[in-house]
C-alpha cells in the first residue's frame, strides 16, 4: 500500500473520494455520477444550468468528458444545492463570486467523520482481502 493510501489529507476528493475509483486525468459520465454519488442526468441538468460553471470537454461522439476540477465543481453545486438547501439561481450567484466560491469548495471537500470512517472501512476491506490472498498463496505452498 501506498503512503497516500494510509493518509488522510483534508481533500475529500483525493483522499476519500478517487482513491475509490481509477486516478486519472479524464472521467466519464458515469465515473462522475458513481464519484459525486448522483444520477447520471441530474449531473447532465445541472450542466445545463451552470454552462458557464461546469464546461466538460467533448470526445468520440460528442460523450462529455470530465477533468478532476469539475468534478470539484459538481461537488460544490451537490454541497450548495443538498446540503446549504440554495436554489439553482442561488448557487449560480454564490458560484460566480470569486471568495464565496473557495469557501464553498472548502466546505465540500473537507470530509465529515462519516467520510473519514467510510474511507477506513474500505481500507481494512482491502487489507482482509489482501491477507486473506497472502494466506491461501500459503496454504497453498504448505500443501
């Protein structure tokens, strides 16, 4: 396991989030719904209401394509919209003012305890699953 496995940092995002899924530069669609924990079209409506917010980039046959920055976008828009109870225009105004804006994007990605404790379930269920590969490579041996 990795340093950055065993560490908590204050990024929900890095930390808690991707780990989960693939580290990559560029995610799909359904990626980002599994990753901000939304329905596919609620993400594709939210696009439409924050076109100047949220802008994926476009690959083969026009799929929308989505760099780790709007995905921190989408979690803002999910924390302001579930979380803050904003309407959409109410967002949309927070979001365009430039200090509003860092203090919502710190908001959303400081993990909750919940986060943390979800985060360090899925790490013991990797070491079981990994001790438990170590321990059949062994009794295989043994055998």
């Amino acid at each position: 396991m990795s340093d950055k496995a065993n560490h908590i940092s204050e990024s929900y995002l890095d930390d808690l989030v991707i780990p989960l899924f693939k580290v990559k530069p560029i995610y799909t669609i359904k990626e980002v719904s599994d990753i901000v924990k939304e329905k596919q079209y609620v993400i594709r409506f939210w696009e439409s209401e924050f076109r100047d917010i949220i802008k994926p980039m476009r690959g083969r046959g026009n799929r929308r394509l989505y760099r780790k920055s709007d995905i921190e976008t989408i979690l803002q828009i999910r924390h302001l919209l579930k979380i803050k109870k904003f309407t959409i225009s109410g967002a949309r105004k927070i979001l365009k003012m430039k200090d509003s804006r860092e203090i919502i994007k710190e908001e959303a990605l400081t993990p909750t305890s919940a986060d943390k404790l979800r985060f360090l379930t899925e790490q013991m269920k990797l070491l079981i699953e990994e001790m438990e590969r170590v321990r059949n490579n062994l009794l295989r041996i043994t055998d």
